[in-house]
C-alpha cells in the first residue's frame, strides 16, 4: 500500500482514551494527525470488528495525512476501508476524499449523497468499502452482511490531483461535511490494482 492506516497502529493521548495520529504501516511516512481539538475515540477491542481495535469518528472529529506526491492519482487508484457507518450527519458526508478545499474539482472522495450511498444503507454491521479508477472506469464495491457487488461507472477525465492536501478521513475539508462511522483499517493503493492483487487484498481485510 502507499499509505496503511491499522487501528493497532496509533498514537493515543495522555488519557489513552483518544487518537491523536494515525501511524503509516506502508513504509512511506504518510502518517496522519488532526487539527481539532477533538479527537475519534479509540476502542482497543471491538466487537464490531471481531475484536481489533477501531476509531470512532463522531462530531467534529477528522483526520488528515501528510501531503506527498506518492497520493497522486493520475495513473488510477484503489482504495479499501473497513468501516461501521453510523449516522449520516449532512447531505454531503464523507467516508475519506484527497480534494481540494470545498470545491471537490481535483482528486477523487468517497461520500454519502443525500442520505445513501446508492441503493445502500447498513448502520449496524462492519463492512470493507472498496473504490477504484483505472482512468477509464470507476468501480464500487461493498463487501459484507449487506454486500453490494461491483458497479462501475465510465470516467475517462484525466484527474488533477490536489496541492497542499494529504488524504481527509471522515470529512470533506470542512465540518460541515462530517460522518459518523468507526473505522478499523484504511489501505490506498496509487495505481488501480489487478485482479489478483485485489483478492490477495480482500482476503487480508476479511
């Protein structure tokens, strides 16, 4: 992965109760910290997640990583999460976005609309969120008790990745587009992955 984020990989505050940095598993560096007083809570075993830990972004809280050029994603992409949504807080609720600002021209984010995403809506179990863009099709997967398979839609612009952005977690660049959810590992990849790679990768997540 360029960037592994694993909720056994953290920095907790001096109560052990909060997360205060995301540490980077992939090798890179890219770790990521926040820039609000308040923090996503940490939870050490959750059973949520068959007992790993998880961090529980609720309210204001968000995340941010370093910015690098190894996020660009002008040759593709994959990303996984694997996440609890919990409540939608605002017609634009963002799960994790590298954008720019408020205006969502550049990069790529990945996004509650107006209550859904699609067909679907799951508050209660875990699932593995996928998304991925070969620079000629974005494709979507969750994969879980409430699984949607592959839907991929035709996307050929080329993308102009963000400058002065690192990759957001549960925001899009502003509070106002915050989500509820607990997430327990996040892994971006800065090309679209093959199909053999993709299973080796979901067979890890599950």
């Amino acid at each position: 992965p360029t960037v592994w984020y694993d909720a056994q990989y953290v920095t907790l505050d001096t109560h052990n109760t909060n997360v205060i940095e995301l540490l980077d598993r992939s090798g890179n560096g890219i770790d990521a910290d926040t820039s609000s007083t308040s923090t996503p809570l940490y939870t050490l075993s959750d059973s949520t997640f068959n007992g790993y830990p998880s961090l529980d972004f609720q309210e204001d809280h968000n995340m941010e990583s370093s910015d690098t050029n190894l996020l660009n994603c002008s040759n593709g992409f994959t990303m996984y999460m694997v996440l609890q949504v919990k409540d939608i807080t605002d017609t634009f609720s963002f799960l994790a976005g590298f954008t720019n600002g408020e205006t969502w021209n550049q990069g790529w984010g990945m996004l509650y609309y107006s209550g859904n995403l699609g067909s679907w809506s799951d508050l209660t179990n875990a699932h593995i969120f996928k998304f991925r863009y070969d620079r000629t099709n974005l494709l979507g997967e969750i994969i879980g008790p409430s699984s949607v398979g592959e839907t991929t839609s035709p996307f050929t612009p080329s993308v102009t990745n963000p400058t002065g952005e690192g990759i957001r977690l549960g925001d899009g660049n502003s509070n106002t587009f915050q989500i509820g959810a607990k997430i327990s590992e996040y892994l971006y990849y800065n090309s679209p992955l093959t199909s053999e790679e993709q299973n080796k990768t979901e067979s890890y997540l599950k």
